[in-house]
C-alpha cells in the first residue's frame, strides 16, 4: 500500500502526505483536481474538465492539456510516496479514488449528514457534537486558489452547506439552553452574512434569553433597514414573528431546556421508514402480482415470506419494491423498515448486518445504552421484538445472503423484500418465497413512462427517446428529467445527442449518484478477471444473440470454460439469456446500454490488436460453421467431428448434421449482423463468405442485397 494522502477543498486546495505538503503546480492542475476530488469515485469527463480550466475558451489543445495536468499530478502523488493509483482514466475521462485517502469535503458531509440522522432522531447532544465535528474541518473559503466559473459555483454550494449545518447547529444550540455562548459566534457570522435571516434570528433569540431585549430589537431594526435598501424587501416570516413576540415577551420564547417537561414514555413504536417512491411508475403489473402473494401466504406456512427482486443495474429493483411497500404496508399495522445495504455502491462499503441491527433496535423503541454490542445478541433482541408482530422489512441493494440473514425476522406473520444483482440463491428456496427477475420494459412500456413524465410530447418523438434509453427505466428517468429541467431543449435535441453511441452514457449519467455508467461500473468492477475480459470482447460484437461457443472464440478457450464465464455474467445481471423459438437451445443476449458500456471498457482496456484478435476469432467461428451447414444442405459428405468438437458438443454436432437448416434459422439474424459489422471493418472476406454459405442454404432476400452490395 502507499502512503495516504490528504485532500483539503474546504479552504486552500491543498495536499499532504504523512511527509508533508505536497506541490501542485499551475493553476491548470489545480482547478483538474478540484473537479476530480468533488466527484470522487466518480468519472469526470474530459469535456467537463476542459470547461472548468478555459470556461467558454478552450484552445484546440486542451484535451492534451489536460491529460498532461494528469500525469503530472499522478507524478506528484507517486514523488510523495504514493505508490498506488489514485486517479485513473475511465471513458471518457478520469476517476479519483476516494479509498485509503481522506477528503474533507466527503468527510464533512458524511458528519453533516450522521448530525442531521442523530438531530431526527432526538439525540440532540449527539447531533451538536457531531456538527461541531463536521464544522471543525473548514479553515477558510472553500477552494482557495482555484480561479474560474467551475470553482466559483463548487465554493457557493459548499459555503451554503457549512451556513446552513452552523444554523442548524446553533438551533439545537439555543434549545439546550447555549444563548449566551452562541452571541459573540452568531454576531461574528451576521457581520459576514448580513441578509442571512435565519442567522439573525437566532442571534435576536440569544440575545432576548439573556436578557438583552433592547440589543434584540435593534437586531431586527438593523436587518429590517438593511433589507430594504439592499433588495426591496420587509423581512421574512421569521423575524416578522420573533420581533412581534419579543414585544409581546411571548412565554413562548422561553428557554425550551428551563420548561421541558419529562416525555412521555411511547406505549408503542411503529416504525415507518419507507422512502418515497416516484411517481412516474409504469407497467410491472404482473412482478406485482407475484409480490402481492408474499401477503396471501403470510402467517399460513412455517417459514417467513420472503421476495427477492433481481435484474440488471437502471431495471429498476428499488422503485419496484419500494412502490410495492407503499401499496402493502397497511397489511402491516406493526411498522415497516427500510435500509439500503449499499452492496453496489462504490463510494462506500457495504452496510454491515451489525450496523443496521442497531438501527432497527432503535426503530424499535431500544434504547441506544440498551443496543446490545455483540452481533449474535443484536440479531436475537431484533427477532424477539418482532415476534408476534406484522411488519415489513425492505432490505434495498443487498450484495450477498450473508449481509441479509441476521435481518431475517423469525416470524412468518412478517415479510421481507430484498432487492440486489446477484442470484442469491439461498435466500427465496422455502414455500412462500418468490423470486422476481426484473426484465427491461418493452417498447410499449418505455413510451408510457416517457408520457408519464410528458404528457405533450408527440408519440413519435416518445418513441424515438425510449428507444434509445433501452429499455432501462434510469436510463428513461435520467433522460424524461434533463428534459423537464431544460424546457428550452426539444427532444429532438436530446435524441440526437443520445443517438452517438460514443455520448450516450455521457448523456445518461449526469445525476446525483452517476447515472447508468455508475451502475454498470459497480458491477463491473466486482466480476472476476475471465469474465470482465469476455463482457468487453462481447461488448465488441454487434449480434442481437449468441450461443455459448461465441464466448469460447473470444476467450481462445473451451467452451465449458465460456459458459463458466457466461454463468457468472448471469449470476450477476449483466447479461440475459432466452431459449430460442425454433429449438430451445439456451441464447445469450447483451440488452443495448449494457453493450455500449462493454465497448467503452473494450477501448479503455484492450489494445487494438487483441480487440481485433478476438473480434475476428468470432467471426471465424461463425464462418466455419456456416460453411460446414452449407456444405451438408448440399448434400456433402458426414461432418469431421474433430472440426467442429472445439465449438459444439457431440450431440449439437448430431443436430446440426440431421437439419442445418435449422442451425441456419437459429443463428440467421446473428449471421445478419456478423455480415453487417464486417464489412463495416473492411473484413470483406468474412462478410463475403458467411454471406455465401447462408444465402446457398435458404436464399434469404436480405442476404442476397448483402451479396450484391459486397461484389460491387
């Protein structure tokens, strides 16, 4: 491991390691990082970042530029004894890794947001240490020494995080009772912030508990003056109010600490922790159907219902269950619980059991000194207090069965619906589980979603979008939302800029968590080295389907070794297999965005010649079993089993001797796009020859305008 570096934006961009300051050179390198360590985990795209460093007046040279304030960066991390990566280059730009490196910008929110958790949880002590600690990492503005309009905005949107955590801060401050430490921090901060109300405010309220009524009123009077002259306005709300009950000596303004009555003791906890689902649902009637039986088996069989959704990353798993839950929860009077496990989130580990346990003992009504430490203790306290009770627990992003068995209530009265990629196979094998493997939407289902979100655009233009989205409803959210943000943008503005297959992820991805391309990229990175390798050379070829033996001619392997590598695509919902119409022989098949992101990782990580290389393999395949089928529709002689044993079975080999037309109709819409992409590639002998012996065999009118096409 190398030595861990720290990244400081909320002040002086800066860096050190544990021997010191670490130089950045140049004003270029230093917005490159800037942009990098505010999406860090995440690709920033090299156009994003030539706008930051030139804004509207990019030389013809910047993205060379930029790379070479890349490598110099790199340089200067491995001069300080940084001998991992740090950022690396993702299509189609660079990624900075958060992991082993501390960033306080991060760290400042996830403190901001444990304050916010702890503030709603009425741990309010807790919440002011924790807003203190998160409000300790500032040591002036934010991004000092980085120019431009990109830093400038970052700078706004930080500052306006650390006043508003400091007015929630001095809030709960002023509730235990703090009036007169807060007066000389609050008076400091409206010197700085003279419009912020919310800061004048709590400086009027201090300055009234202790007893300052007269210095209270000339605060408001100040602001008041103030807002006038400088916008126009009478003050808000708020200060109209305060102003009015210091007048008054409202007892209301009483210190709530001096007045706090002892709290009640709850007789009952009912957690309802369900976030919000959208409403832009669509279709999935018959997957709520199978959920909507979790109820009807629930209480009747010995063991608990469990429903476990799964399907490939943008399918939408979560906004299924979590619609779902909404639709169920009155057949769970005793509460609902929810927590996302983030078994694919790359930011972040995933949740242990542990930790969660502990959060849904304090859902429960357990009392954070009587939350057992011990993990086995933490889960028997959990199951016990869920006994004989109906609740629904929602166990989002789970990443393997292990993270979700100690959440598993003991009781069949309750349910559970887990959401994940992987097939987790121990998890729905008892009577009254139900597993529900989530497919894209059909065309029918896309437009529908596209109208949910807006209802004007004409259908041909909601076709047009949906399409191009694949299916995925994130792909379909990502792009129905740039719309509603930009009314000045017709869809066909976003169609074309969606239809270069080389933008479209680009274009998809621009959310708060990183779109599509973070969604694959979670799966991706956790696939084993074998079967990353054959999802980039599958991402490379253009056929709607595929059987086992392409994999083999891609991999150079067996074909019992691609099937494995197939498997563990499929295990984790990055590829999707069918059974043929004509035989019911198993076909693989790489649905449209998933393909387009493979082939970003084909480019980013193979060389040209090994592309090629295992490009041209699969067409050679084809080819070689085309002509073997050509040959004995012909009426040539028995087939050489020792030609044709590297990429079929025995018993396929049988099958393709007694009918190869048949073979031929199973693999003739693949022949199709094999004979298309070669020649696309200038490979006209494969295209020539696979064309040949398919049109020989059934004459097919696309083929033979192929031919044509070819010998002219």
């Amino acid at each position: 491991m190398g030595d861990r570096l720290e990244f400081t934006v909320l002040g002086p961009l800066e860096v050190r390691s544990s021997t010191g300051p670490v130089p950045i050179s140049g004003q270029r390198q230093r917005t490159v990082l800037a942009m990098l360590l505010l999406s860090p985990g995440r690709v920033v795209s090299v156009d994003s970042l030539v706008e930051a460093v030139w804004d509207d007046r990019p030389p013809a040279t910047g993205r060379t530029q930029i790379a070479i304030c890349v490598a110099g960066l790199r340089k200067a991390f491995k001069a300080a004894g940084c001998a991992d990566d740090v950022i690396l280059t993702r299509a189609p730009g660079y990624l900075l890794l958060p992991e082993a490196h501390g960033i306080d910008a991060g760290e400042f929110e996830r403190q901001l947001d444990q304050a916010q958790r702890l503030e709603q949880g009425g741990r309010c002590a807790e919440s002011v240490r924790a807003y203190a600690a998160a409000l300790s990492r500032w040591s002036g503005p934010a991004l000092s020494g980085v120019t431009g309009r990109f830093a400038e905005s970052a700078a706004a949107r930080l500052e306006e995080l650390r006043l508003t955590a400091y007015e929630q801060s001095a809030a709960l401050r002023l509730a235990e009772g703090e009036h007169r430490e807060l007066i000389g921090e609050l008076t400091g901060l409206l010197c700085q912030h003279p419009l912020r109300e919310q800061v004048r405010a709590h400086l009027m309220l201090a300055q009234y508990r202790s007893g300052r009524r007269a210095e209270a009123l000339e605060t408001f009077r100040e602001g008041r003056a103030l807002l006038i002259d400088e916008l126009g306005l009478e003050p808000g709300k708020v200060l109209r109010e305060l102003h009015e009950a210091i007048l008054a000596d409202d007892p209301v303004l009483t210190p709530v600490a001096a007045a706090r009555a002892p709290a009640p003791v709850k007789a009952k906890v009912v957690p309802a922790q369900l976030p919000p689902s959208t409403a832009r649902f669509t279709g999935r009637e018959a997957e709520v159907s199978i959920l909507d039986s979790l109820i009807t088996v629930r209480g009747k069989a010995s063991m608990l219902p469990v429903g476990y959704l799964t399907g490939m990353p943008g399918v939408g798993k979560t906004e299924l269950a979590l619609r779902w839950a909404h639709r169920a929860a009155d057949s769970f009077p005793d509460g609902q619980l929810h927590v996302d496990l983030c078994g694919y989130d790359r930011d972040r580990a995933p949740v242990s059991s542990t930790e969660v346990l502990a959060g849904f003992l304090r859902a429960l009504g357990v009392p954070d000194g009587e939350v057992p430490v011990e993990p086995g203790e933490r889960a028997a306290l959990y199951r016990s207090l869920l006994a004989g009770k109906r609740v629904l627990v929602v166990l989002d992003n789970a990443a393997s069965y292990a993270q979700v068995r100690p959440l598993l209530p003991g009781n069949a009265e309750c349910c559970v619906v887990v959401t994940g990629r992987d097939q987790l196979p121990e998890l729905v094998g008892g009577p009254g589980s139900v597993r529900v493997q989530l497919s894209p939407f059909s065309a029918a289902e896309s437009v529908e979603f596209v109208h949910r979100a807006l209802p004007l655009l004409a259908l041909d233009d909601a076709a047009g979008l949906a399409q191009l989205c694949g299916g995925l409803p994130l792909a379909l959210s990502v792009a129905t939302t740039r719309l509603l943000a930009k009314p000045h943008w017709s869809v066909g503005r976003l169609v074309r800029m969606l239809t270069d297959e080389r933008r479209r992820l680009d274009e998809l991805s621009c959310d708060e968590r990183g779109g599509l391309r973070a969604a694959f990229e979670s799966s991706y990175h956790r696939l084993s080295p074998e079967a990353a390798r054959l999802y980039r050379g599958l991402g490379t070829l253009d056929v709607p389907h595929f059987a086992a033996w392409v994999g083999a001619a891609l991999l150079d392997a067996t074909v019992p070794e691609a099937e494995k590598r197939l498997e563990e695509l499929l295990d984790a919902s990055m590829l999707d297999v069918r059974l043929s119409e004509v035989d019911g022989s198993v076909r693989y098949r790489l649905e449209p965005l998933p393909r387009i992101f493979a082939r970003e990782c084909a480019l980013l990580q193979e060389s040209p010649v090994d592309r090629s290389a295992a490009t041209e393999r699969a067409f050679g395949a084809w080819m070689d079993l085309a002509s073997t089928a050509a040959a004995l529709a012909e009426g040539a002689a028995p087939v050489a089993t020792d030609e044709l044993g590297r990429w079929l079975a025995q018993e396929e080999i049988a099958e393709l001797a007694e009918n190869p037309l048949r073979w031929l109709e199973i693999e003739r819409d693949a022949v199709l796009a094999v004979v298309h992409q070669a020649t696309g590639m200038g490979l006209v002998l494969y295209a020539w020859n696979l064309a040949t012996c398919a049109q020989q065999v059934d004459g097919d009118r696309d083929l033979t305008a192929l031919l044509g096409k070819l010998a002219s």
